[in-house]
C-alpha cells in the first residue's frame, strides 16, 4: 500500500461537475489500494475575487484580515469534494490548515510552513478515510489564521507528502506536464518526461506556471518524487525528480517568460558602503521580494541602481524607494511596468559552452534589446519589453532546438 498525496488546482475544482471528475480520481487511486490525502486550491477565480473584494475595501489590504478574507476559498472546496465523495460511499474528512496543524511564520500573503503535524491525517488514514486538506492556509502559533501565497496549495501538497513520508506527490492540473515552454506561444512546444528538481525550480521561480517554487524546494530537500498531470485526461505527466547524467545531454531543457514584471531605477545614488543596504532594507522589512538587481560604474562618487519587482509589489516598492531614496541623496526614482523577463534554463548548460552568447545573439537579430541579466549555473535571464516577449520565447525555443521529437526521448 503506497502513501499518495494528490493535489488539484483551481480549474480541476472550478464547478460541482469537476469536483465530482475529481471525487472520481481521488476514488480510483484509493480503489487501487493507495492511501490517499487530496490537497485542494480554491475553485478558478474565486481567490482574485477574493483579492478584488479586499481591494475596494482597502488601498493596501495586507495582514492579518486580508488572509482571513482570502483563505476562504479552499474552504468551500474542500468541504464540497468530502461530501462529494461520501456521497459515492467513501468515508471522507475535510481538514482546514488550523485543523492539521500546518504551522507557518507571521508573514500574511506570504507565510513560510514552519512544521506539520501529521498525527491527526495519519490517524484518519488508518480508519480508512480520504483525508480532504485545504491547500494555501496554515496557523501562526498565535493561532491566526495565515496564507502562503499565490500557487500555495502545491507547496502544501509537498509538505504534508514531506510530513506524512509519502510515496509520490501527483500535482494535477490543467495541463499535461512541464513542457519546453508555453504552448501557447509555441506550437511545437514539446511536453518533457523527466525534469530535474534544479531545472523546476529555475522554471518556477522564473515564470512557469506549472508549480510554485517553494513546492519544488520541499520536494528537493526531501527527495519527494513530483508528478505532474492533467486532471482531464489520462496522459502521463512529467516527473520532478532527481538530476540524472541523461539531463545533462540537452544544453537547454526550457524558455519560461514572466510579464510580472516591473522595473524600479534610483538614479544618482551616493556611491559608498553601507547605501545599497539602507535602500533594500525597508523594502525587506515590508516583505517586498527583490529579484533582479544591476548597478552601474560610478561617475562623480554616484551611480544608478536598478532593480525588479513583482507588478504586484510595484507600487508599495516604489512609495518606499523614493522616501528612502530622498533620505539618501539619490536625484530621483523611476519605473517601468512594461517589462518581462526571458530565461533559458538546462542542466546540461554547467557542461555546454556558448550558451549566453548565442542567446544574446538571437535575441540581437530579432532587434530585442536587453535591459539586464543575470545568469546562475542553470540558467540566463534577460529582461526585454514586454511587447517583445513572445517573439523572444519563439525564437530562443527554435534555436536551441527544442522543438524537435529527440528532446522527449533525451529527457
């Protein structure tokens, strides 16, 4: 008997039809003999009308009651899915992130899972129940009620497959697997079979939307196998696992883009230690994420400091930045909302030489100017307009060859 921790997003819970698909599912794998929790998000649209409602109430809806307000989607699916599957005969329980417990730090909208207890689903398993878990929410040890940010309810389904030690973490959702890159700007997109926990998390944290990366962080540190899968269909998905040598054959496994983007500039910032530290750290403070980061040569002890958010964060980051840039001597901040960025990501880019020079160089034929990069072992990222972001995923995806039968053989 296998442990299964199964999880479904928003579009595979969107109607009651769906939610009885799922019951199905969740049905078919404990017939098999598995031992079964079916982690859920909330139904398709219902967090960002949750979001909506908590914006025409506030100009900045953040803390404690913002995620009391948005934390109440899973609530309803989770206990629509345990009926639904008592309803079919099975014994069933819903058990909301409090109920766990799924403990998490005091960082509302973006809470971090401290600890799990997994007595209580343990011991709903051993009567022979489908434990039904509300994904995206946990409990601070104030006993307030917390969210882990958007794509939570995947990094909830491999914590508790973490907690609970289970054999395989299925991640269903409304498409089929991790592919080389959108198909929907890609025709000839290829679905991969195997990804490495390395590539998935570059991908993640880089704009594809297949799961959420602090999933991927749980599933690598624990060495939890990852399935990815459509909730409509029956065809294999792709498996996060471990790197292997056969990974490293292609130099480029995917192209993922994100258009959640915005630029900040702080031009003419004093050049002198301890500058760059006074002007991140209130942004910090406000729990306010800062990825891409360039700063120029400095010209008459000053410099130009440049840096990304997310749309989200844009306007709170920039209010900040410009107090805190008055309060430093900076000349003057600017933004940019019309951005995105473009990577590349491989394994096998640690053993392949010419990988950054022939991105640039394609991306320099089709005219596409590059704001900043950066670069990791695995992967490259440009920042380009956003008006140039399909065109930059196409023609990145055609050079390096992604779009041929092989690459599913190779990986």
């Amino acid at each position: 008997m296998a442990l299964v921790v199964q999880k479904y997003g928003g579009t595979s819970v969107a109607n009651i039809e769906r939610i009885r698909h799922v019951a199905g599912r969740a049905v078919n794998s404990y017939n098999a003999g598995n031992s079964l929790v079916v982690v859920l998000s909330a139904m398709s649209g219902e967090t960002n009308k949750l979001v909506g409602l908590a914006h025409d109430a506030s100009e900045f809806p953040i803390g404690r009651e913002y995620d009391v307000i948005i934390s109440t989607g899973e609530q309803v699916t989770v206990g629509l899915l345990a009926l639904a599957l008592k309803e079919m005969g099975y014994k069933a329980k819903s058990l909301l992130g409090h109920q766990v417990p799924i403990v998490t730090d005091s960082q509302f909208g973006s809470a971090r899972i401290e600890g799990i207890d997994g007595a209580r689903i343990m011991a709903e398993i051993e009567k022979g129940t489908i434990v039904v878990v509300a994904g995206f929410q946990g409990v601070d040890t104030d006993g307030n009620i917390t969210t882990l940010g958007r794509g939570g309810s995947d990094t909830t389904a491999v914590a508790l497959a973490a907690a609970l030690k289970a054999d395989l973490c299925e991640i269903y959702t409304d498409v089929e697997g991790v592919y080389t890159t959108d198909p929907n700007i890609c025709q000839d997109a290829r679905k991969l079979n195997r990804v490495s926990y390395d590539e998935m998390l570059e991908m993640a944290s880089l704009g594809a939307k297949v799961l959420q990366t602090r999933s991927v962080e749980f599933a690598k540190k624990y060495n939890i196998p990852v399935m990815v899968r459509s909730s409509f269909n029956d065809a294999p998905g792709t498996l996060v696992c471990k790197e292997d040598r056969e990974m490293e054959k292609v130099a480029v496994s995917g192209v993922t883009y994100n258009k959640d983007e915005a630029k900040i500039s702080v031009l003419r910032v004093p050049d002198r230690p301890g500058i760059a530290a006074r002007l991140f750290r209130p942004l910090t403070e406000a729990g306010i994420n800062v990825d891409m980061i360039v700063q120029n040569i400095s010209h008459d002890a000053h410099t130009d400091l440049t840096f990304t958010v997310t749309k989200t964060d844009f306007k709170r980051a920039f209010k900040i930045i410009k107090e805190t840039a008055g309060e430093i001597g900076a000349m003057d901040v600017i933004g940019d909302t019309n951005i995105a960025k473009v990577s590349i990501v491989g394994a096998g880019m640690r053993s392949h030489a010419g990988i950054a020079s022939k991105m640039f160089e394609v991306l320099s034929k089709e005219g596409i100017n590059i704001q900043m990069i950066s670069t990791s072992e695995i992967k490259i990222s440009c920042v380009v307009d956003i008006k140039y972001t399909e065109l930059a995923v196409r023609v990145l995806h055609d050079a390096f060859g992604l779009g041929r039968e092989e690459i599913l053989e190779e990986r």
